[in-house]
C-alpha cells in the first residue's frame, strides 16, 4: 500500500502595512487556510520595496501573526439589557439597527450636542472621514474628539501657527542627509525604532546627535551628547540654544528676511535665556548647552529635529513646537534636503485623521469649520444646504468631553477602536462620564478591554488585514492595507460599521458605499491648494502597486514628494503672508509642580515591546516575555530615603488616584523623579493604571493633557502574602533532587497574563479531568519554554509510572549556548536543540548568562547562537560571557569544538 503524500497547504503574498506605530512600515502577509477553513496570516515578514523600512521591522511588526491569531475576538455584536447586566451576544445587524434608533432618538430628544464620537489613529482613512462626516455633517454635532487629542494635538497646532499647516514639511529621505539630530522628548530606539536605525546609519557616517529627555533611555545612550533636562523645562532650554546661535553668528539672515516673519521680537526676548539662566532652569550644565548650539551652528542648514509625547503632553506643548520651528527658521534648516522639524506620529494612520479633520473643528483635507469658504466647500461636496454645518460648539478635547458626559451634557457616546478608561490621564473622569451616559457604544475587534467593560452595545469591527483601506504615516506616504484574512464571525469593518449605522439613523443617499475603495474616491475630491494636501494622483490602482507620498496631483507624478511648500524653488508657507513665523514663547512651569504633600515629578511613558493599553501585543507570548509587567523607575537615592529595595511594590499617588507598582531602582531617571510605563490597566490587575494618576491638566490651545509631569507621592507597601507581583520578580528555586544532575538554582518563568489566566483555569479543571498525567494542549496560548516548564511540573505532580530503561543518546554531547535580548535567537536556539536531540544528540540548551566556562571547558561541542538588537547592540545576557572569555585568566578551551 502506498500513500500519497499531503501537498503543502497553498499560500500567498499580500502587502499591508504595519498596525502600530506611525513610521508606518510595509508588511508582507503570507496567507493561508486556517484550522477554522477561514484565510488567516500564517507570517508577518518585512517589505524591502516599501520606503518606510526597506524589510526591517521591530520586535512587534514582526510579530503581527501572533497578535492576530490570538483568541478573544468579537464574532458578533454583544448588547446589555440594563446596566449591571452581563451582556448577551447580538446579531451584528440587529445591534446596528439598535445603535442607530437609540442615536436617532437622542438626537431628536436633547439635539445634536447630546451625542458624541470617539475615535482613533488606528483606523482606516474611510472609517476616518465617514465617522467625520457622519457626526458633523449629518448629526450636526461638533463633539467628535480622537485619541490622537491625547498624542499629537500639540503637534498639529503648532506646525499651524508656526508654517501655516499640519504635518511635517520634510521627509524620512532627510535622515539620510543630516549632519545633526537633535531628538528632544522622544525615544526613538524603543517607540520608533525602524527611523532610529535610520538614523544611527547617519549618526555611524559622522552626523552628531544630541538627545534631550529627563530620563536616559536608550536612545539617549547612542548620543553624542546628552542633555538630562528637569521635566517640564524644554521650552527654557530651546529658547536658551537659540539665544546662543544668534550671539553664535548662526543665525540665516538672508533666509529670515526672505521667508519669515516675527523674528524682529526675539533678539530681545532671548536675553533673559543665557546660558546661566538656563542652566538655572533645566539642571543641565553651562557647557553642555554651548556644546549642543556648537553643534547645530556647524550643520548649518542641514539639521533634523524629532520630537513626540516629551514635547506634546505638556500644558505648553504647542508652545514647545513652535520654539522649535524657531530653531529651523532661524538657521534657514528647513524645507531643503537633511533638514526640518519631524514630528514622529504615534499610530499608523493619526496623520491621515488628522488631514480627515477628526477632532475639534477639523473639516477634510486639512480644513477647519471656523472658515466660510472651507465651510462652504464641503457642504457642497456632501450635497449639504449651506449652513448645515455649525461653527458653535467646536470641542475642546478629549478630557472636556468626557467631563460634560459626566454633567449630564452628552448622552450618548460612540467610542470606535480605541480604549479611553485606560489611556486618557486622569481617567476617573472618563469613568464618571460612562456611567453617566445613556447610551455608551463601543467598536472592537477583542472581546476584553477595559472600556468595553462600560459599554451598552459592543460593535464587532474587523482588523485591519481582513478589510481594505488607508493609512498615512508620519511623512505622509499612503499604504493601502489590502485584504488578507477572513473576518471571523459578523465581524466587519470600521468604515461599513459606520456607514450601516448612518444608514439606519436615516441617512442612506449619503452613506450607501459599496466598497472602502468608493469611499476613498470620495476623500480624493477635497484637495487643498492652500496646504498642499492632494490626493487626485492616488488611486487605489496606483497604491496596490506602491505607496504614494502627497501632494500627489497626479496619476502619473512621482511616487515621492519628499518636500513641501517648494513649488518655485524657494519654500512659501501656507499662513496669510505666505511666510513662516516666529514665536516669543517664554518658560513657564508645568500645571502641578511638586509639593510636600506630593514630593515628586511622575513620567510616563512606553516600553520597547509592548503597545498602547496592550489590546493586541498584550496577547503575544514573546512580547509580554520581553516586557513582562508594569513597573516605577525611582533613583537610587530616593530609593534608600524611602527604603525600597528592586521589586518592593511601591505606591504612586496623587491627588487624583493611585497605582501600586514594582520597584525598580536604576539611575536612569533623575533623584526626584520617577517613571512608569502606561499599558498595563484593570485586565491585568488592581490598582496598575498609571492614568489613575496623571494630571489631565491640558495646554490651552492644543487641549492635549500633560502626561509628562503630574506631582506624586511615594511609598512602600507591604505584599500581600499569597499575591504575586503584577511584574514578577522571580524568586530562585533549587528543585529537590537537582543535584545529581548538575542543575543550578533558577527562578521559575515570568507567566504573562494571559498565560497565568490559562493556567489558573487550567489547575481549576484537573479534578474532574481524566486520569493519567496532564499535558497543556498543543494550541495553549503559552510560549514553548513556558509551557516546557509547566508541563515538566505538572510531570511531576502526576507522574508515577513505573521506571523506564534508560536509553542513552548515540550521538555526541553538544551544548546550546544563546544569549538574545528580543528573543529571536533564543527561539532559534531551542528549535536546534530540538532538532539535535530529535538526531541522536545530548543536547544542553544554556543561556550564555547562566553559562559556567570551567564546565564547558570539559564540554564536547558547543554551539554558540547569538543575534544583536537596536543598533547592533549585544544582548545584555550574552556580555559577562563573552568578558569572562577575554579576561586573561580565562580557563582555556584548547580541545573544545564549538560553532
């Protein structure tokens, strides 16, 4: 009898881009039919034909087929009877037409400013626009607000007022060309790391980098000067570098006099910047600060500056742009080649939201509802009578709406992809807001979250790769996602989501779509000439080929526009006199300062490996391995003061809540001064939101909230004693009987949540399981080391079968060696170690930290598997092996093979 064998299960290509930050970088999908029958991501690699990474991606790009195959998910809609009641799966359509009668009747019960819209960078370009055009147009609300109020407002606003539009005038193209960076607020090699390695390419040919931040990250360590600054005094230190390169000699007179304006009032203005009284400010150094204007004077106009959340959330923050264009202007570094002040998006599409007009008085194409013309032209264009859309009631952020939810004011909400209760500061007004509501309606693709938690109506949207649409990344190059996968369930997308419940509310002429593409067409009729922003040269046709960078007039233009405001040559700004302008913006200090009563200055922040409120890279083994829990940074000194050790848990409180967190003493962070990392929230344990504790204090013109520094107290408390550490500090465990086999003292594996969860259920289901030992399931949501380990255990709770004659390997002795700061090569080096045994071979896997060389100098073979990270940095467990090696009384390895 003979057997045919099985065919590979076929599979194909698709490009996409990626979900997560906004660099913004190109994804190639291998697809294939999932054990459910439906198409799934089978793997997520790199797209070395895309302009934003050339393949390269960070540790959760790379993991886009974990993240998506993670179990969770919505398959139809869920709606409560009454608040207090569990909610109830609902047909999707049945759900839609409920949401969109409760909106209607509000609407019609206490007018259009009783209803509200939430929305996000993270979804499409036509999810954007409709949910726009819905609420202003149709609803005749104003109140529509976007995560990315919390982000980039301070952004957007300043770019306005400085250059006359939103979005940065140059391109990723200029990292290749500057002579100096200087990266302020933003930690480039964690939060965008693909840019950041462009940029080290740079910085290896011989530009410099200074890098200003309270907090040394690891950006800050590649720089070649550093600038430690007290929280909240960027602005101090921006007017104090110009104040330096106008006595410098630096200053592009023939550039001010031609293209600027306002410049006459800031000679003046900086004489109260010396470099004394700068220093007197920030805490920084006399001689550090001439360093940095020494360094930017000799790059002349070729000088890049990139800035994020350090910059924007802060109660000055559009203030602290425009103090930065300042720079540029002043130095003429601006819309030429390796020049230019780039704001670095946080999500992938929160620049095309931003040119949607998704917040505040924000019209499409970069237009505003505070001007008649722009007014009338989008009426027009949405078959409107003139007049219908208002020029009242125009928002004033994210924190204002939540807080008129909570008066009464607004009754109903609709909250699309993005997860308030955990990530707006001071989130007890969130909170206050959705219990107050009427009527809360979420859109999701996951089940859990903390916001769905509050909602009457869950709507099940679709991800982005089972769905087509667009998004436009920080330098303004659109991607279409194309379809890859089947939704699961009823899921569908964002864009129809909005458009069915438009429907239903009565609006069917306007918003019966067939496809994203129809819709996308519809957004390509409201070119700006004013701003530059066109979309009439991208089709979908043309992006399925390539990504497209705007302005775009034409099908046939170039690909790339990497410069704007140049039409002539010379660069003329889209303000009234066609210049750009300067701005006298003085120091002032942040809304909360420290107290006796809140003695310290609280940060927050990212981490490498995880995202957001952890909706998606939270369910991926590998990245809650690499970033494992939550956790407050305190200075080693203030540590002793209060007397915490690593790992003690330590409360944050403020005068609006508290958090309870792992210690961890480092001196990356100033003394008095202390940091925690935002992501983890309720799903994950009590009292781990940060939000619970930052300031929602905003910047006047911006409305963005001060994140960055809110006054807090710290103290140690004491550890329950059956809980575990939301970040576990593991403790050494020596196994009984581990003698006689050589094994050493070695903490047990930090669980993710998710997988404690699993285990937990796991346990709890033994008693009434079959008899014999119990093995995790092939598909259990664990990583391979970790389930190794729990199954090794429950092995030896369970077994005692009789013992079996000992088999001793044919091959030869080889020990593993791997040492891995992103996991990748300790992957790689347990699938070998697999395969050796599998061969024939005693096989030893060793992390090189925990490696003995007096041992492995009596080893057979060794196999040494390693992999760099960032910036071709080694991986911290693999550096004190590598130094024992080259010490020079180093044992000898004569004899020993090894690879």
């Amino acid at each position: 009898m003979t057997t045919t064998p099985r065919p590979r299960p076929e599979t194909q290509q698709v490009r996409t881009v990626c979900s997560y930050c906004g660099v913004g970088c190109g994804l190639v999908l291998e697809v294939g039919t999932g054990p459910d029958g439906r198409r799934t991501v089978l793997k997520a690699s790199g797209d070395k034909a895309h302009p934003a990474n050339a393949g390269r991606l960070c540790t959760k790009g790379a993991t886009t087929a974990d993240m998506l195959a993670a179990p969770g998910r919505l398959t139809t809609a869920l709606v409560r009877g009454d608040r207090g009641e569990e909610p109830v799966p609902s047909p999707a359509a049945d759900a839609i037409a409920e949401t969109g009668r409760r909106l209607r009747e509000i609407v019609e019960t206490h007018g259009p400013d009783a209803v509200a819209f939430y929305v996000s960078g993270q979804m499409s370009l036509e999810a954007q626009y409709l949910a726009n055009k819905l609420a202003k147009g149709f609803v005749r609300t104003n109140r529509i607000e976007s995560n990315s109020r919390l982000c980039m407002a301070s952004a957007g606003t300043g770019y306005k007022l400085s250059l006359g539009a939103d979005g940065p005038p140059g391109s990723y193209e200029d990292f290749e060309q500057a002579d100096a960076f200087l990266v302020i607020g933003s930690n480039m090699a964690d939060c965008h790391p693909i840019l950041f390695l462009r940029m080290m390419e740079r910085v290896k040919a011989g530009a410099k980098l200074i890098v200003v931040d309270p907090r040394r990250t690891a950006t800050a360590a590649k720089a070649d000067l550093y600038l430690q600054v007290r929280p909240g005094t960027d602005l101090a230190l921006l007017n104090g570098l110009l104040h330096l390169l106008h006595a410098g000699g630096h200053v592009d007179d023939a550039f001010v006099a031609a293209r600027t304006e306002g410049w006459e009032a800031l000679p003046e203005f900086l004489a109260d910047y010396t470099p004394a009284a700068v220093a007197e400010i920030t805490g920084l150094a006399e001689d550090d600060l001439r360093e940095a204007a020494r360094l930017i004077g000799a790059a002349g106009r070729r000088w890049m500056s990139c800035w994020t959340m350090g910059l924007n959330q802060s109660t000055h923050g559009t203030w602290n742009t425009n103090a930065l264009v300042n720079l540029h202007l002043a130095t003429g570094a601006i819309c030429r080649p390796g020049a230019g002040p780039f704001s670095l998006t946080g999500q992938p599409n929160a620049m095309g939201g931003r040119e949607m007009g998704y917040m505040g008085p924000g019209l499409p194409g970069q237009r505003s509802l505070l001007v008649a013309e722009e007014r009338s032209f989008t009426e027009e264009l949405w078959e409107l009578p003139p007049g219908t859309l208002r020029t009242d009631g125009a928002g004033q952020g994210t924190v204002e709406m939540f807080r008129k939810m909570a008066e009464g004011e607004i009754k109903a909400c609709w909250i699309i992809c993005t997860n308030p209760v955990a990530s707006v500061a001071g989130r007890r007004t969130v909170i206050e807001g959705l219990e107050a509501a009427e009527f809360v309606v979420t859109q999701d693709v996951f089940t859990d979250t903390e916001t769905n938690a509050y909602a009457d109506v869950v709507l099940p949207g679709a991800m982005w790769t089972e769905s087509e649409g667009v998004f436009v990344n920080s330098e303004r190059t659109l991607t279409l996602a194309q379809r890859a996968a089947d939704p699961p369930g009823e899921a569908m997308a964002d864009w129809r989501i909005i458009a069915e419940v438009a429907c239903a509310m009565g609006y069917e002429k306007a918003f019966s779509y067939d496809s994203a593409e129809q819709v996308f067409d519809e957004i390509r009729r409201f070119r700006n000439p004013k701003t530059g922003w066109d979309l009439r040269g991208v089709s979908y046709e043309r992006l399925r080929g390539t990504p497209v960078q705007w302005p775009a007039a034409r099908e046939d233009g170039p690909a790339r526009n990497p410069i704007r405001y140049v039409g002539d040559g010379e660069p003329r700004f889209p303000t009234e006199s066609g210049r750009a302008v300067f701005f006298a913006r003085p120091h002032l200090p942040a809304e909360e300062m420290p107290d006796d009563d809140y003695p310290f200055v609280l940060n927050t922040g990212r981490v490498q490996h995880q995202w957001h409120t952890l909706t998606k890279t939270g369910k991926v083994a590998k990245l809650n391995k690499l970033n494992s829990g939550p956790f407050v940074e305190l200075h080693p000194r203030d540590a002793d003061a209060l007397g915490v050790a690593e790992g003690d848990l330590v409360e944050v409180a403020s005068r609006r809540g508290r958090a309870v967190l792992p210690a961890v003493v480092t001196d990356r962070v100033r003394p008095g001064c202390c940091f925690a990392p935002f992501h983890w929230n309720d799903l994950f344990g009590e009292y781990l939101s940060i939000n619970a504790v930052t300031s929602d204090a905003v910047d006047p013109l911006s409305f963005q909230p001060e994140f960055k520094v809110c006054a807090v107290s710290l103290a140690k408390v004491a550890r329950p004693g059956d809980e575990e550490p939301a970040a576990v500090v593991p403790t050494i465990v020596t196994p009984r009987g581990a003698g006689p086999f050589g094994l050493e003292p070695s903490p047990p594996p930090v669980l993710s949540a998710q997988e404690r969860r699993y285990l937990t259920g796991f346990l709890a289901g033994l008693g009434s399981g079959a008899p014999g030992v119990p093995v995790l399931p092939p598909d259990a949501p664990f990583s391979p080391e970790h389930a190794l380990w729990v199954n090794g255990v429950l092995a030896g709770m369970y077994s005692r079968s009789a013992t079996a004659a000992p088999q001793e390997p044919a091959g030869r002795e080889v020990v593993v060696l791997w040492a891995s700061q992103t996991g990748n090569a300790e992957e790689f080096a347990a699938a070998t170690a697999e395969r050796l045994t599998a061969t024939g071979h005693r096989t030893t896997l060793v992390g090189m930290d925990e490696a003995d060389v007096g041992t492995l100098a009596r080893t057979a073979d060794l196999l040494f598997i390693t992999s760099t990270f960032g910036d071709g940095d080694a991986p911290d467990n693999g550096c004190g092996l590598w130094d024992v090696l080259a010490a020079e009384q180093a044992p000898r390895l004569d004899g020993v093979r090894y690879a």
